[in-house]
C-alpha cells in the first residue's frame, strides 16, 4: 500500500473543547477540517451542535490531543448521540510519547500564547484544533520514518495499540502506514528481536505471556518506547507513569528484576553489583572491609540489596566507601529504569565533591541542588532532572539541633 498522509488528513476532523472543569460545562469549541473551521462560544450550545454533526459529516476520524480521556467524554456527556463521531478517534497526546520518545512531557505548545503573562493566558480552541493536526502531521512523519528505518517498531507499535476499546484510529493510521495489522505470533516475534540484548529473555517471555489482555497493549508500547532511547536523554512522561501505570512497571520487570538464572546475559551483565562496579567505576571488587556476618564485604552487600530494592540500612565507618553504596544503585537504575535517586546531606561541600568526582569520572548524570547556588545553577540543574538527564539529585537540607539533641530540618 502506497501511504499517503494527505489523505489520511483529510478524512480527518479536529475538535478541541473548552469546558468549566467545576461545572463540567462545554461553554466554547472549535473543529478544523482542511480550511473548514467551526467555532463556537457562547450559550446557545444545541444549535451549535446541530452544526458540529453537520461539520464533521462524512469524515473518519475525530482528532485531538487528550481526546479520548477529556473530549470525547465531555461531548457525549451534552450529547449522547455523538458517540458516533467517536467511533475511529486519533488522540495524539497517546501517539506522541511513541513517534517522539525523547520529548518527555509532549503538550501542545501554544505559540500563540508567547508574550502573556501566565495569569494572561487563554486558551483558543480554534489555534489548539489546528496544532492537534499539525502535531498529527509531525506523527505521521515520524512513523513513516520509523516504518522504514525500524520496521519491527512500527509492527510492533500498530499491534499494541490496534486492539481493545478506541482503537479502530490506531490501526486505521498505522495500515496507511505498513498495511495489515500483524497477528500476535508476528508481533511478539519482532519485541523480542527489540528487547534482544536489553532486557532479560525470562522476564520478557513473562511479559509477552500478559499481552493477550489487550489493557496490556498501550502500557508494552510506552514501554518499548522508552527502552529504545534507555540510558538518558528521556524519562516516561508523568501523564504516562498517571495514566498508564503499568508502563513502568513493565520496564522494572523487564530491566531491572534479577531473574536469578546465571547464564542469563543480562541480568549477569546489568544486575549483578560487581559488574556494575567496574563498569561505572572501573574497580574489579569491593573493599575486603569491613565485612558481614557471613564474611562478605560490606560494600557488596549493601549495594546488592539497594539494587535488589531492598530497603537499606547501611551504617559503616569513615573512609570505607560509604558513597558508593549509593551510587552505585543509583547509576544502575536510572540505565535501566530512567529513575531518579534523591540524595539528601546537610553536606554541601560534600555534595558538591560528590558530583565533580563523578564528573571526572566521566558520569555526568549528577546534579546538585543547595542553597549557596545561583538561581541559573539551580534551574539548570531541575531542567536536567526534568529532561531526564539527571540520574542522582544532591540536595542539601539545612539541619538545627536543639539542646536535647533533636534534629529538625
């Protein structure tokens, strides 16, 4: 099949809604088809959805980004009937976090609204129906690409998402796309060639095993999507991790969940501490002391059990490698996971210590956060925290102990 995106645009018709979240009230709305635009504002809200059914007469898909948790709900809420325009929706908010896994929080950005004043800005339902089409494009291209470059991404992504309520869009985009939706065997034939040598083969047969419930379906693709790009540069976007908890749950099975198999590659290669000690710091072992009941040195356990997700008591004496107890967890997991570990020390110097020796170690996913920073510091070190390229935030916390020796912050 020849794909051509023109045509799938105009079949397309994009509505945004603005709606009194208090009163649930659809009080203005705006729908784009091609050069078409309908816009309503005002109280006279049945005749202007007399014309919205007219409007959208004909096409196959209602557009919209967080159509199908805020749209949708809302117009068949003052309408019941208009359910049926949903029948082949395409919520492009859903589709971004897989044609661009980089970008972590994927909301609209309003050009329009560049200038005001936070307390100034205003929604405009036409100008946000025209982005969700223009986004819609940029979908469209991102996916042809990944089509041609990444095939088994794309069959992968058109199976995930093709199955279980409100998915007849999905599939209709990715047919365009690379043609028939693939079947099952298909399907996982290609995750397993994507997670081959990032992921452990045990925990993904478990996986694969979950994915005939298709509730399963979108939490697997936002799942694949972000282990394509692991290892920095991106975190699961929060309305994922809200929406879609199971997302990160399946890349902690997958990634980060000892198998205890030892002729498993990957678990002997990323979850194992002392391959992760000489990878992030180049050490063949841990210090011989001090050392555990059983005899094992101290540092190796507790970095064990920190990477194991334990909770961890550890207590040791100056000078022994207390640092990297939790370093150590910390740098793995954010590989593996794109988690972000809090490190919090009434310590500023040491903070700021820490984080230039892991500088000139070459692991410059540190940041630290303290009160003696500028505010251009302090923002350049939340944004690499919010871009997810931080795996560790030093903070440090004022402490004031009172005569009976108690500690507050």
């Amino acid at each position: 099949m020849t794909f051509d995106p023109a045509h799938l645009l105009t079949h397309c018709v994009s509505i945004d809604l603005e709606v009194d979240l208090k009163s649930a009230r659809l009080f203005a709305f705006a729908a784009v088809r091609e050069e078409r635009v309908l816009v309503h504002k005002g109280t006279a809200l049945d005749p202007a959805l007399d014309r919205l059914e007219a409007f959208c007469d004909g096409a196959a898909h209602l557009v919209g980004h967080n159509i199908l948790r805020h749209d949708l709900p809302h117009l068949v809420a003052n309408r019941a009937r208009l359910a049926g325009l949903g029948a082949a929706p395409i919520d492009t908010l859903w589709l971004n976090p897989l044609a661009f896994p980089r970008n972590p929080y994927h909301h609209l950005v309003k050009h329009y609204q560049d200038g005001r004043l936070q307390v100034g800005h205003v929604n405009d339902p036409e100008q946000d129906a025209r982005l969700a089409l223009q986004v819609l494009a940029d979908q469209i291209a991102a996916f042809t690409r990944l089509a041609q470059e990444a095939p088994d991404e794309a069959l992968a992504y058109h199976h995930l998402t093709a199955r279980g309520e409100a998915s007849a869009g999905f599939d209709a985009l990715f047919q365009c796309l690379r043609g028939p939706s693939p079947d099952e065997a298909a399907a996982h034939a290609a995750i397993r060639r994507l997670l081959d040598g990032r992921a452990c083969n045990h925990r993904l047969e478990q996986t694969l095993g979950r994915l005939s419930d298709p509730r399963n379906g979108w939490p697997m693709a936002y799942a694949l999507s972000w282990i394509s790009v692991a290892g920095g540069d991106s975190v699961m976007p929060p309305w994922v991790r809200l929406q879609f908890p199971q997302a990160g749950r399946i890349v902690r099975h997958l990634r980060d969940t000892n198998c205890g198999d030892p002729g498993c590659a990957w678990c002997a290669e990323n979850n194992n501490p002392n391959a992760a000690l000489e990878r992030w710091f180049g050490f063949p072992a841990f210090r011989t002391q001090p050392v555990d009941e059983m005899g094992r040195p101290l540092q190796e356990r507790i970095v064990a059990e920190a990477m194991g997700g334990k909770s961890v008591l550890g207590i040791l004496p100056t000078g022994t490698g207390k640092s990297v107890c939790y370093q150590i967890p910390a740098l793995s997991r954010f590989d593996k996971t794109g988690a972000l570990t809090v490190v919090i020390s009434p310590l500023v110097a040491l903070m700021a210590d820490q984080v230039q020796g892991l500088a000139r170690a070459g692991i410059s996913s540190a940041v630290t956060v303290n009160g003696m920073m500028s505010l251009p510091e302090r923002h350049d070190s939340l944004e690499k925290v919010r871009m997810g390229d931080a795996a560790g935030l030093a903070r440090t916390i004022a402490l004031a102990i009172d005569p009976h020796g108690a500690a507050t912050a």
